[in-house]
C-alpha cells in the first residue's frame, strides 16, 4: 500500500501532471473539470485531481505557449497548441511513466475500496455547502463506525 501511495504522489511530484493534461488535450479540447474526470476515468476512479492540481498546472501551460484557450458557454476551454504538441512528442517517455503508474494501480487489490473511498469524498465535497454541523458530525461518526468495522474484518484470523 505504501508503495501505491507514493507511486500516486509522483504524478504530481515528478511533474508527470502537465503531460497527462497535454496528451487528454491532444484527443479533443476540454475545460478544466472535465480533465479532473477523464483523468480520474484513466486511473479507475483511484486518483481524481483536485481543482488546486489543475488549475495551476492549466496556468503553467498556458504560460509555456503549449495551450491556448477559448471561452464556451462562460467556461475555458483548452487546447493543446503546435508547441504543445511538439514538447509532448520530445518527452514521450513521460507518457509511458504515467502509463507504468496506472498499471501498477491496477494491479492494486484494494482498488474496489479506494474506489468508493473516492466516490464518498467526492459526494462530501459536491454536498459541501449543505453540510451543517450537526450533519458533519453525523458523517464522521458513520465514517468512523465504518472504519472500525473494516478494522475488525481485516484483523479476523483466516481467510
């Protein structure tokens, strides 16, 4: 598990990021929420960017004249420029690095878990505004009977 954590840090770390956003840009163009989804798409649910990963790195890009973008229906919509396109040619190795961390996920067991993990984050964060405190605290103690649940399955002796 250690090693899946890390592995999933080093899309961002190692600045493998901005390549996944070049290569999604070549297929058609897109806004920024619709990059988080296809990249969350392409990790199986088991990595979804946060709008603080995106943006940024859009900013960045931007800024290196590899995308341009174009207003539709009051949203940005990037694509992927000539120099864009040739800067992510000159660092195809970077696409098969992202590609060996996607299948090391996949190979993962707990992949189901994380998963719904990351559909419950998700709902949280969607529903955020309508969370009150008292609701909070209905959530975390669920969250939190749910976890000791887990611990007594995982810590069960045999199969």
């Amino acid at each position: 598990m250690h090693g899946f954590l890390y592995e999933r840090k080093k899309v961002f770390i190692r600045g493998l990021m901005k390549y996944l956003i070049l290569d999604l840009l070549t297929l058609r163009p897109m806004h920024g929420y619709e990059l988080m989804n296809e990249i969350s798409k392409k990790f199986s649910g088991l990595y979804t960017p946060s709008p603080g990963v995106i943006y940024p790195t859009l900013s960045l890009l931007e800024d290196l004249g590899y995308i341009s973008h174009s207003k539709e229906n009051g949203k940005k919509v990037y694509s992927v420029t000539r120099e864009g396109k040739k800067y992510l040619l000159e660092n195809r190795d970077k696409m098969e690095k992202i590609k060996s961390i996607r299948e090391k996920m996949g190979d993962f067991k707990g992949k189901p878990f994380l998963q719904e993990l990351s559909r419950i984050f998700r709902l949280l964060m969607v529903n955020r505004d309508r969370i009150t405190d008292e609701k909070a605290h209905e959530i975390r103690n669920a969250l939190a009977s749910a976890r000791q649940r887990i611990e007594e399955i995982v810590s069960r002796q045999g199969k």
